[in-house]
C-alpha cells in the first residue's frame, strides 16, 4: 500500500514507539499466543474479589433503570459527569483534607490521555514561540510517557544516584532523586513543568514524601507544575507496600486512575489540579472527543460517595501483590544464582514489577527481549525507560522489566527461561526444565 503523504504531527504519532511496540506485542500475544507467558506490560491481575466486586457493581447498574438509560444515551459535560466530580472531590477532602472542589477535577479517557493532554498543554513550542520541555527528575521513567506531545524532544531527565547492593550475596538496589542535578535543569529556564511517576513505573520505586515535598519546593519556586502520576499509587488503587501520603499543593496536578482497580478496559482517568488546568483539560476533551466514557464513572460512583474505594487497596490489592512479588524475587533467586550473572533488583516498593539490572550482560536487553519472545516470554527491555539523558548510560542497557501480576507459576517459568538465556551468555549451567503444565490463572 503507498505510504501516506502525513504531516509532520502524524510522522510524529504515527513512527516506532516503544509503547506501540509494547501493546502490539501484548495485543498479539494475548490473541494469538495462548502460550505466551505475560511478564510485560501492564495489564493487572484478575483478582477474584475485585472482579465480584465490579460485577454486582455491573449487576446493580443493570438494574437501576433510568439511571442506565442515561450511562448510555446521553453525553456528559466534557469535565465529567457532575456528580462523579463531586465524589472525587467530596473524598479528597474528607480523607485526604485537600481542599478541592469538583472545579478542581476532571475526566479523561485514561490517563494515557491525560499525560497527551497536559504535556501538550505546558510544553513544546509555547506561545511565546520558546520553546519548553517536561522534566523527569529521575530516568528510569513510564515508558508511555516516551511519545507523547506533539512536539520532538520534548523531555529532559536526570540521572539518579544508585544505592548499589554492599556485601556478597546483597541483591537490593535503589535510585535516588539528584536534586542538585533537577536544580541545574530547571535553572536553565526551559522547564514548563516536572512530572513523575508514584510509584515509578518500571522500577516499582516510592518516592519518599520528602522527596515530592522537595521537588513541590522546586516547581513552585520556579513558577510550574508538578505532575504526580499516582496510576498504581494514593489514595486509590493503592498498590503500595509502605505507607505514603498523598501530595497536594496548589501547583500540583495529581492524576488517577481505575486502570489498576482491574479495570482498564474502562478507560477513565481524572486529573486534580489548579482550576485553569481543568478548564484547559475539559476544552481539550470536547475538541478531540466531545466527551468521556460514562461508564466508569458510573460503575465506581457509589464507591467514591462512601469511601469505599479507599479500602481496596490496603485490604485486597497490596496484600495479593506483595504475596506475587515474593514468589517472583524468589525465583530471580532460584533461577539467576546458578548463572553467575552480576545481577540486582531494584527494592520493590509499589505497582507489580520488578525491575533487573544485569551488570556486564555481553548483549543488550532489547536483544535479550528478543530472544526471550522466541522462547514464548514477553517481558519489556530496559532501553525504552531512558528517554531525554543528555548523554548514553551504559545503565539502560542493562535493565529489564518483569511483571509478576501473572500466576505465580506462570512468572516462575517466565524467570527460569530468562535465566536460560542468561546462562549460555555467562557460560554457565542452565537452569533445568520443570515438570507439568503452567497454570495461566
């Protein structure tokens, strides 16, 4: 078929992308690979409370009549349906003791959207004809985030300072914040706003309350917006495994998100932030899709307006996914010991990943990814989550994401097999092959 002749925008959407890469693969995999064992992406686990929980939601939605007929005849206003923006609202205040209102909230169609939306909002080529960039403070970041904008090169991240494990048999690792090297970025006057991840996707990192107080101190003393991405994180979903607090400042735009609740196919994301970026949103809405999905809104409404929504984090997501990620660092070591590798895994703290380092592995991660995907193994290379250094990082070359949302089978095979791989570049024994099937739930 011939090519197109597209504008400089539809180049820019329409080229490789790691998240296109990434989707297509889970898509096909999915659809096409029954045996495809799913440690990537970002597709939560079914958990058998939950989805009772969203089916008697369903149930009784079936059943509200009138209530129903309007979920599905009738538009809402582009901010989002006026009641679901008073629930978000009514919870913040009343748990979080945020002071915000519904003019503080708004929907989007996922928060994949929302990041489209408030990227293109406060950076590329301003009206002024300056152009300004989103800060990441710290690389590794959302691989999602990688494209999005209409504008090239719209990111600057910074390097993080590494807690590398001390001692023989030590296999723990964490980044940390450089705040002196975000200070030197944002003092160069091209930052239009600072945007993480909480917990970080891919590294499953917490920042530390003090670390998004200091960055909040930094945004505002440079008159821009922070951006917290709280997709796995406060005050819902909640898949976290310590406790944190949720973050508010005036000159702070938090977003959420159902996705991680178990329902992305949903599509429903909302943005909390100062009323002038609500109102920019909700223009952006109705220009590109008129207005979002109900259904979701609807769906968890009920929750939001008793609170119960608060509640499923700490008692049924947190503690499932920590089980899961025990049986995963337990296979890493199982399966990885035997190779010799110089291996380490950042300290999981939040969301369902754990992210590998593999120091002094003779091939990249991308083509160990290839490898893995020939084997029936889908997992997510390192290389994509390093996007806007200023300079190459042997580091992100080395990295790899393992999701563990999978049946605790279904990651160890995934595991034992990555170690396989491992093993013929380390010269070392590979791991033997277990006997039976692998269960997929």
């Amino acid at each position: 078929m011939k090519t197109p002749n597209l504008s400089k925008i539809g180049r820019k959407l329409t080229g490789h992308s790691g998240i296109l890469e990434l989707m297509d693969d889970l898509g096909h995999a999915m659809s096409e690979h029954p045996n495809m064992l799913m440690l990537g992406g970002g597709n939560p686990a079914a958990i058998p409370e939950m989805q009772t929980i969203w089916q008697h939601q369903m149930h009784t939605l079936l059943g509200a009549g009138s209530t129903f007929d309007r979920m599905l005849a009738n538009y809402d206003p582009p901010q989002g349906n006026p009641r679901f923006l008073r629930a978000i609202a009514d919870l913040l205040q009343r748990f979080c003791h945020w002071p915000v209102t519904a003019e503080n909230v708004a929907v989007t169609n996922g928060t994949q959207t929302t990041f489209f939306l408030l990227f293109s909002l406060l950076a590329g080529t301003m009206e002024s004809g300056r152009p300004k960039k989103i800060l990441l403070p710290m690389a590794p970041e959302y691989i999602g985030y990688a494209d999005q904008g209409l504008d090239e090169n719209l990111f600057v991240s910074c390097r993080p300072r590494i807690s590398w494990p001390q001692g023989p048999g030590g296999r723990v690792f964490k980044y940390h914040i450089d705040l002196a090297a975000v200070s030197a970025c944002l003092e160069q006057g091209t930052i239009g706003a600072i945007a993480v991840s909480r917990p970080t996707n891919p590294t499953g990192n917490m920042l530390t309350d003090q670390e998004i107080q200091d960055l909040s101190d930094l945004a505002a003393r440079h008159g821009i917006y922070l951006i917290i991405d709280n997709a796995y994180g406060v005050p819902f979903p909640g898949v976290v495994f310590h406790d944190s607090r949720p973050f508010w400042a005036p000159h702070v735009i938090n977003t959420l998100s159902l996705s991680k609740l178990g329902l992305p196919g949903l599509r429903t994301g909302m943005v909390i932030g100062p009323p002038e970026i609500i109102d920019a949103v909700a223009s952006m809405n109705a220009i590109i899709g008129l207005a979002n999905g109900n259904v979701g809104q609807q769906l968890v409404l009920p929750l939001l307006e008793s609170g119960r929504i608060l509640e499923f984090g700490p008692r049924v997501l947190a503690p499932f996914y920590a089980a899961r990620r025990q049986a995963a660092i337990a296979a890493l070591h199982e399966f990885l010991e035997p190779t010799g590798a110089d291996w380490a895994m950042h300290a999981s703290e939040g969301a369902f990943f754990l992210w590998l380092a593999l120091r002094g592995l003779p091939i990249t991660t991308t083509e160990l990814y290839q490898r893995l995907k020939k084997r029936d193994v889908l997992v997510v290379p390192g290389e994509y989550f390093f996007y806007g250094l200023p300079e190459p990082w042997s580091h992100q070359h080395e990295c790899l994401r393992i999701s563990f949302a999978q049946s605790p089978a279904v990651v160890r095979e995934g595991i034992r097999r990555l170690a396989q791989e491992i093993a013929q570049d380390m010269e070392a024994p590979c791991p033997a092959g277990l006997p039976g099937e692998i269960s997929t739930t």
